[in-house]
C-alpha cells in the first residue's frame, strides 16, 4: 500500500470516473486503474463498482477511502510542518467562499491579513456552500467561509458576524416614500432573486415565500434570475424590479442617486450570520485564529460581531 495508491481512490472517489481521476492526479489512466486494482487486490476487497460510463462507491469501499483521505491530510500535515518549521503562517492558505460573501469581504481582508500574516498568501476559491463543504472535507480547501445554518462531522464552526438584509430599489419606486417596508409588501413586486443552488436564495424565500408566489390574477409570476448579486443590482438599477441583499452587498454607492435606493426592513430585521469552517484536524491552527481575527478586524460598516 502506497501513498499514490491512497491519493488515487481517493481521486476516483471524489470524480466516479477513472479517466477524470486519472487528469486530477496527473497520470495515466492505465497507470491510475492498474494502481487501484492492485490495491483492491491487496487488501482483498472491491473498493469500486464499475460499469460502463460510471463508477460508485462500495460500502466497504466508503469507509477505506475515508480512512485514506484522513492519511493523506496527516501526511500533508507532517510536510508542512517540515517546509515551514514551526511557523504556521508561512505558506499559502486555501480559503473558500460562497459567492456572496467573498466580493464584498475578501477586499477588505486581503490588505488587513497582509500586515499581519505576509507569509500566508490565500488561494481563493467562489463556490456554493454545498460544493465548498465536500471539498473542506476532501482537504482540498483549509477553511471556508460560509452562512450558518452549516453542520458537517468533523468540522469546526464559527460564528464571526451578523449581517442585515435590506431592500434595493430603483430610486422612482413608490417605497422610496418610507423609512422602511414591510416585507409583507414584497408579495406584489417584482422581486429579482439569485438562481438555484445559491443558498442566499432560499434564506430570501424562508422570510419571503410569497417572492415565488402568483400574481393578482392567479397565474405564476414571472421570476428574473441571476447568478450573481452583481448582475441583479445592474437589474435593479435598470429598473426590471427590487431585491433583497445582505447589506455588504448593497452597493448603492457604485451607482449614481438617480438610479438606486436602500431601505430597511420594518420590524425585526431578517439577517444572516457568516462563519468560518474548518476541519478539526487541520494542522495550522493559528493560522485560523489569525484569519478569524483579521476578519473581526475588518469592521464592516453594516455589520456586527457575534
């Protein structure tokens, strides 16, 4: 048994498909299906399940590669302990991000860490939180940052900062007549929201489910989508409809006064809390306390510390 070997299940796991674990692990695929078979044949036991155009997971097979993804991040552990010496700030940090916190926080983050961790560049990755998770787990990532709700075996959550929702509008809409809106009063409008997968989008629809709803007259209201909050405020500045939007992310000074308005929500205003996950095991945890703390550090405006 070999660390290739490991490295290779592992790949075939994650990718179920010999020739794109094969392109992952840089290697052939012979060599990567010749490796794995011996490796099956070793320990006695089918790891994999083959059939044309598609590879699963055996159950036995799921615990073994478990085993061996937890090795190769003991593995790396020791390598890096051994190139940075006892410094846990010299070398790169992956940190992931889902696509409406990263914009709005990394350039904030970026200069504040760069003071204080100048050895500790960060590999930026954008991603959804589902995606961002299974690569946490796999220890492609070191650290995520992520909304809560967000429970995963064997990572570490924390709470950094709560953060307001608030409505975007164009500036001749009639709600720029108040202080603040009900959310009741979304019901009727044209609400711009993020597309599927986002979960920014169903924290919206958990305070707004009537966003989805029908019109006056019955029939299923025409939804506009977007992949990214960016698109949706230039939508809303156009006029084609309102939004929600954490408040980082509103933005309304990168537009002329004539063209958007913020308003707050009546009430109790709905929020989300940002966290930082990590895996328990990671090796380098002072580099997660650095990173929590330069974050704290950053004191956007909008925003308060949990």
């Amino acid at each position: 048994m070999t660390l290739n070997e490991l490295k290779y299940i592992v790949a075939v796991a994650r990718e179920r498909h010999f020739g794109h674990a094969a392109e992952a692990c840089h290697v052939s695929q012979p060599t990567l299906s010749v490796a794995v078979r011996k490796l099956e044949d070793e320990l006695g036991v089918k790891l994999f399940e083959r059939r044309k155009g598609d590879v699963s997971v055996t159950p036995i097979g799921e615990q073994i590669v478990s085993q061996a993804q937890r090795v190769l991040e003991e593995v790396s552990g020791i390598r890096q302990v051994a190139e940075q010496g006892k410094d846990q700030l010299a070398g790169p940090l992956r940190l992931g991000a889902i696509y409406t916190i990263g914009p709005y926080l990394l350039p904030h983050l970026i200069p504040e860490l760069a003071e204080v961790a100048p050895r500790m560049p960060l590999v930026i990755e954008e991603n959804y939180t589902a995606v961002l998770s299974e690569k946490l787990k796999q220890g492609d990532l070191d650290a995520i940052l992520i909304s809560l709700p967000f429970d995963e075996p064997g990572v570490r959550t924390l709470s950094l900062y709560e953060e307001p929702f608030v409505l975007l509008l164009p500036s001749s809409h009639p709600f720029n007549q108040k202080d603040s809106v009900e959310i009741d009063e979304l019901s009727q409008e044209n609400v711009l929201l993020l597309g599927a997968g986002h979960c920014f989008r169903d924290q919206v629809l958990e305070i707004c489910p009537d966003c989805l709803g029908k019109s006056s007259e019955g029939h299923p209201r025409q939804t506009l989508e977007s992949g990214s909050l960016e698109t949706i405020r230039y939508m809303v500045a156009s006029g084609l409809g309102v939004t929600v939007l954490p408040c980082t992310a509103a933005g309304a000074e990168r537009f002329s006064e004539r063209l958007l308005e913020i308003r707050r929500f009546a009430g109790q205003t709905p929020s989300r809390a940002v966290a930082l996950a990590w895996r328990k095991s990671f090796p380098r945890p002072e580099a997660i306390n650095v990173l929590r703390e330069t974050i704290l550090r950053c004191r956007l405006s909008c925003t308060h510390a949990v």
